[in-house]
C-alpha cells in the first residue's frame, strides 16, 4: 500500500485488516499513519471545532506520545488494558465518544456503535476536505516515541508471579529513573501464550533497546523455571 501511494502520485493510502474493522494509512509520502496517529488528528480537529465531547481513551500500548500531544491540548486521556471492549466500557463510563488502539481499532461512538476501519477512514477524509490540510501536515503535531517489545517465554507460574518478583521490581524502578519521566516501562503477560511482553519506550530509540533488552534479560532470569 505504501509503495503504491508513491508509484501513482496517490494523496494517501488506506489498508484495512481482515474483518474490516482496523484501518492504517499511508500520507502521500508512503509514510505510515499509525491508529494512534489517526486519533489524534480526529480529536485535534473535533476540539478545534468544538464537537470533542469529553477527552480520548487509549491503553497501556498507546504511544507516549499520543498522551502528550493531547496534554499539550487540555485534552483528557485515558489508558485501559488493552482490547476495545475496555475502551468501550470506558468511554461509555465517563460519556466520551473518541478512543482507540495503536493498531488502528477506533471508536468513535457519534458515529458508529463498534470498531469500523471504512468509517474510521473517512473520519479522516473528512478533516482533510474540511480543513484543506494534507495528511502529512496533520500528523505533525504529534511526536511519536520510539517503542521496542521483547517477548519473552516463560513458565506458566512465572507468568502468575510476576508481579511478586523484587528483582524485576527493582529492575523496573531502576529504568524509570533513568528515563527520567520521558518514557514508560510495560510488562504484560500474553492473554493467549506463556509469554511476558516487555516493552519499552523513550525518547532515544538505543537507549529504549538496551533498556528493553535488560529488563527482558531480568524477567527471563527470574521467570522461566
């Protein structure tokens, strides 16, 4: 998709998933336009024209920078676990409308009832005729952070005592130190794997990987028997 915007001169690409329900684009430099992304363009124009009711709902897994582009705004933001049933209940809790994961599953509750990547779409669509503005315009104000997530296999138990383990405590308020505010540490275990996902974010993209990698090295050690 990406590779075709370019070969022929398109002014964006959009790539829906296979129930149609997620949907990720491409500006006309073939460069892609993440769910994250789209959600801040949404509620940027709806606070502009004063129809944002409320603040926005991510998860754990939305971008940094996302939080901080709406902080910058007076926009409210709300992280859940992830999966759109819990930005669904939250949204409908608080009496938003707006919310949304990374991987391009947006709700937007004036509009439509459950996730559509097609109305997504032109959600879009529709602020770029609107405000004349490119999508590659529209996205700049908001900053994404560089992310790494390192997988890491371990026993079932393992699984259960994460939370339990000084050391990967430990290990966790050491690099929150050290990001020093501008970046967060995730660890989840898998709802479907024996796995722990352990993800970084940061500022510095060599930074976020050797973090990221310690940390799985710490989890591995204490985890896996």
């Amino acid at each position: 998709m990406q590779q075709q915007v370019i070969d022929c001169e398109a002014d964006l690409g959009i790539a829906l998933d296979g129930d149609g329900d997620r949907v990720i684009m491409a500006d006309r430099n073939g460069e892609l336009v993440d769910g994250d992304e789209l959600l801040y363009i949404i509620a940027n124009a709806r606070q502009r024209d004063g129809s944002l009711e409320g603040g926005v709902v991510g998860t754990v897994m939305s971008n940094l920078g996302l939080e901080l582009a709406l902080k910058e705004r007076d926009i409210p933001f709300l992280r859940t676990p992830v999966g759109d049933r819990h930005i669904h209940r939250a949204l409908t809790e608080k009496g938003w409308k707006l919310g949304g994961e990374t991987s391009g599953h947006l709700l937007s509750l004036d509009r439509t009832s459950t996730g559509d990547g097609i109305v997504s779409a032109l959600l879009i669509l529709e602020i770029m005729v609107r405000s004349g503005i490119d999508l590659s315009e529209l996205r700049l104000g908001m900053r994404k952070f560089p992310q790494t997530m390192i997988n890491v296999p371990v026993s079932v138990r393992g699984q259960q005592h994460l939370s339990e383990s000084e050391k990967i405590n430990e290990a966790v308020s050491e690099i929150e130190a050290e990001l020093d505010g501008q970046g967060r540490v995730i660890l989840r275990p898998s709802g479907t794997e024996p796995l722990i996902r352990v993800t970084l974010e940061g500022a510095d993209q060599s930074q976020v990987e050797r973090l990221a990698q310690q940390l799985a090295d710490t989890v591995r050690e204490e985890l896996q028997g």
